[in-house]
C-alpha cells in the first residue's frame, strides 16, 4: 500500500470568523470565552463580542481600511485576542509579530508587511518596546500609527459590524523564518483557520463544556488558531494563563478554573512536570489536550497521561503554512498510537510521503510529508519563488518534514530534509543566525548547528571564525546579539575557531561539527530520546 491517505470528507465551512464570533454570542451568551488570569480579566461571549464592536469601530475611525495591515507586537493578554477578532470583523490583516523579536527583526517585518498600524505595550520587564521600535525604524519615517495598549488610546466606536468578508479573504499574516535567511509572512484566510480551527477541536471533542488552558504564545498558530478559534467554533473557554509560558501559573491556572483542555509544546508538559510543587496542584479536572510543535517524547506523553489526568490527550503535527495542523490523534485512538504516533491525516486533507525524486513511498518508508486541500496557505507574502518552491503545481504544500506513513495510517515524524533547530518549539533556522552574525564587523564566516538538549530537545551552537588580526569573546558576542534578535536565536554555546571541518570539494561539513561538540559537551544521553 502506497504512503498516501485522505481523511474524511466532511464538508467546508465556508464562513467568517467575525461571523463565527457573533454566533458565539448568540449561543453561549453568558457563557465564559476568555479569562485572561494575569489581567485578571474575564469575558462572556457577549461581553467579547460587544468589545470587539468598539473595537472594529476603533480601528475604522484611525483611519485603516479594509485589505490594510495591522501588527500586534505583544506578549499574551485579552487585548491580543480582541485586536485579532476586530481585524478579521473589519475585513484588515493581523500581522502576529512574535514578542521576542528584537530591532533587526521587527525592522524587517515592519517593511515586509507594509503594516499601517502597530499595537504594542510600550515596555514590560523583559524590554523597552517603544525604544526598539523607533530603532527598528531606524530614523525612517514609515506610515506606521502607533497604538500603545496601555494607553486605551484607540478611538471609541459602537458600530463595529462585520465588512463584506468572504470566506477566501487573507485575515492573517504569521511570520515563520525561512530557509532564505529571512522570516516569511504566511498569508492565511478565514476558510484555512476556521476549517482547521474547527477540525482540530472535534478530535478533542471540544464543546462549550470545556476549558481550555493555552500556556502557548498567541502570536503563534498553537495559540491563536488552535487556541482562539478551536474556542470561537465551539464555545469553550480560552483561559491565559500568564504573559508568556510560566510552569507554576500553568497549573495554578488549571486548578482554579477546572480547565478540560491543556496545551503546550513538550518543553511546556516537561517544565510543569518538574515544577517542585506539581504535586501540590488538583489536575483531576483535565480530560484532554494538544501535545505539539516539536517532537513529543514518548515517556512525557505517558506522564501526562498518568500524572496530570489528561487521558485523552493528543498529538498534532504541522506546520504554519498548513493553517497549522495536518494530522492529528484523536481523543479516544489506543493509548499506543496517541503517545507513539502523530495520529491520522485530517478531514477534508490529502497527505503523501514522497521519496526524494518524487515518487509516493510504499507504507513504512521514510519520505518526505506532503500535504493538500483547504489547509494550504495562500502562499509567502511577496515571494512567489518561495511560493513556487513550497507548493507545487499540483497544490501539494511540501512539509520538509520526513515521516513514516504505518499500515493502519498513523503518522510517525522521523527527522527533517531541510535545515531546521527546534528549541522547545520555537523554529529557528541556522541560515538566519548566520546571515544575521555576518553582520557583525568582527566576524569573517560563521556556521550554526542545532545540538541535543535534555531539556529543550535542541539548541542553537555556533562555530565562528574571526577576521584576521580581531578578537571576539563569547560574552561580548552575546551582549551584542541582545537588543538586535529575539532571545532563542542567541547561540547557547560559542566557539571561536580557526577552521571548519571540510570536504574534499570544499563544503563544511556541519554534521561533524555537531559530532564534534556532542562528544566535548558529553550531550550523547541527550541525543537519545525516543519520540513519536
Ligand atoms: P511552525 O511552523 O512554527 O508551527 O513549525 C512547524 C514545524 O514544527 C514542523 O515543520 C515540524 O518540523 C515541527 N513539528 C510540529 N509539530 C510536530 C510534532 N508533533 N512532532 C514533530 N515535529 C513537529
């Protein structure tokens, strides 16, 4: 049997999120939507959806116009969650720019988008914003409006009806780092999210019943579709946890709301698993769950499943481009197949593993995982080559993800074709690192690797050689990347070297440098978990 599969037909739903908010309200009115714990702030679905009027009014009288961009640069809270359901109301582009990035990143996006308008705290303990955004600018003077959240400056409307929007309109832009060097704009429509949203949410058998707990970054697919949305299609509860992903406030969070539902990357399970009070917190109220975004150990799927109570947790796997999930477990698949396995292709999706010139692989060989149907982004914003290059003309999306199709057509994840370091589920791609410490006037070549990690599952090293005569040190090099790109990019382990190992025709040979630092940093324990 061939490596090819195709989930069910369900039928597509062809609707709006502005109008999947509205039904929201009409149907669970004074039910919970979102409880924001740090802000300390809880919705219904009427009082969400009565904001989100003020809102998509607000946004109208500042002058933006449907099709215009619009970037929210922060960490998450409720205001994140109001911005991306007013865009999508008032026919506009969200633009999730992720809170980590640093001048020279936001400096590119701000330009790449052509956004007209950014929301943004203007600082938090971790950094000043509004200072890295004027040096993002860089003395340029952009058609950029400014809307500091704190400082409730967005003009009051009441009359924020839904646009025209149609099913098939761009009402998302989530920025993933390409292979190129630079991050990509992933141009995402109502049907590619809702669908998905919508999808994912039904092998959890997520009702207005459930509570969702999402620990995970709102400016990522994990937290505003599979969170956002999955909540918006089916009335669940959206509970925010903290700003960013805190172990302690993660399961505190679970334990004062009854949250149904947790999610997180592995990194996120691990961290609450060790937190030195887990055992403190009640967690019975769990049921299910998303484990996703990197490669879930086997082992920490089982924990979660004995010690935190979420017997029907699962697996998902994807990517940005495919609105993000492809296949999925489902809640009540054999315990074997939902901690060894991705799970099965999607509804309404077509998925194959293909060799490398091409050709559908048998069941049980490794290829690469392609994917098709209404999943498939609208392409990268402005770059028809990378398009061209990700989606083939046949519409199939090419993962760069190898996999392992088994007879029963669960999913395994085996490795990757292309360059890719994910440390604890952010992506980080070693070509952008590189072309970003080109530009540091000290350095001559550079090469960056992704090394096992026991508690991250990769992280980034970079082997650096020096101009001649200059002297670089470590600490030096790090102070320097701080302001300048997001804190995950920044190499854990540095080394000034005079060479790099080399083949005979005289390309560097990065697998050795990664055998080379896993022996002298004793990482072999590290390289050695099994996942599915
Ligand atoms: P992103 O576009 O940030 O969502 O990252 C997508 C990438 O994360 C995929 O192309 C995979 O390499 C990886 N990934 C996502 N989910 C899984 C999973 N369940 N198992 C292994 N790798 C995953």
């Amino acid at each position: 049997m061939l490596s090819y599969a195709k989930g069910p037909e369900t039928g597509l739903m062809e609707s709006t999120i502005g109008r999947r908010l509205t039904e929201a309200a009409f149907r669970f009115p004074d039910r919970p939507a979102i409880i924001s714990r740090h802000q300390n702030r809880r919705l219904s679905w009427v009082d969400l959806d009565r904001e989100v009027c003020g809102w998509t009014a607000g946004l109208r009288a500042l002058g933006l116009r449907p099709g215009d961009r619009v970037g929210i640069w922060s960490t998450n809270c409720v205001e994140w969650v109001l911005l991306q359901l007013a865009c999508a109301r008032a026919g506009m582009v969200l633009v999730n720019v992720n809170p980590a990035y640093r001048s020279h990143e936001l400096g590119y996006v701000l330009r790449k988008s052509k956004m007209r308008a950014i929301f943004l705290w203007s600082r938090d303990e971790r950094a000043d914003y509004a200072t890295i955004l004027e040096e993002a600018a860089g003395g340029e003077k952009l058609d950029l409006r400014r809307v500091y959240l704190e400082r409730n400056d967005l003009p009051a409307g009441q009359f924020g009806l839904e646009e025209d929007n149609e099913s098939g309109d761009v009402v998302n832009i989530q920025y993933t780092s390409g292979t190129t060097g630079s991050p990509k704009g992933v141009l995402l429509t109502h049907r590619n999210l809702l669908n998905n949203a919508s999808l994912a949410a039904a092998q959890m058998k997520l009702t207005e019943e459930d509570v969702i707990c999402a620990p995970v970054p709102l400016y990522h697919c994990f937290g505003c579709v599979m969170g956002v949305l999955a909540a918006v299609t089916t009335g669940s509860a959206l509970v925010l946890p903290n700003w960013s992903f805190d172990a302690g406030m993660t399961l505190d969070a679970v334990e004062a709301e009854r949250a149904t539902a947790l999610y997180g990357v592995p990194t996120m399970f691990i961290a609450q698993l060790e937190h030195p009070e887990f055992s403190r917190f009640d967690l019975t109220s769990l049921r299910t769950g998303i484990m996703a975004g990197a490669p879930c150990p086997i082992e920490v799927m089982k924990r979660v499943v004995d010690e935190m109570h979420c017997s029907q947790i699962t697996i998902a796997y994807g990517q940005t481009e495919s609105s993000p999930v492809i296949t999925m477990s489902q809640s009540d698949d054999p315990l074997e197949v939902r901690v060894s396995t991705v799970g099965t292709t999607l509804p309404n999706t077509e998925t194959k593993i293909v060799s490398e010139t091409g050709e559908t692989v048998e069941r049980g060989v490794q290829g690469e995982l392609c994917t098709r149907g209404y999943l498939v982004m609208q392409g990268y914003d402005g770059e028809p080559e990378a398009t061209a290059k990700a989606i083939d003309k046949e519409g199939w999306l090419h993962t760069g993800d190898l996999a392992v199709m088994r007879e029963d057509g669960n999913c395994k994840i085996t490795g990757r074709a292309r360059d890719l370091i994910i440390r604890g589920g952010e992506n980080v791609y070693p070509r952008e690192i590189e072309e970003f410490l080109y530009t540091h006037p000290k350095i001559a070549d550079v090469q960056v690797v992704g090394l096992p990690d026991a508690r991250l599952g990769e992280c980034v090293a970079a082997w650096i050689r020096l101009k001649t005569g200059e002297t670089l040190t470590e600490g030096e090099l790090r102070e320097w990347c701080r302001n300048r790109i997001a804190h995950f990019k920044i190499p854990q382990h540095i080394r000034i070297v005079d060479s790099f190992p080399m083949t005979v025709t005289g390309k560097v040979q990065k697998y050795r440098i990664r055998e080379i630092e896993i022996e002298r940093l004793g990482l072999q324990q590290a390289a050695r978990i099994e996942t599915a």
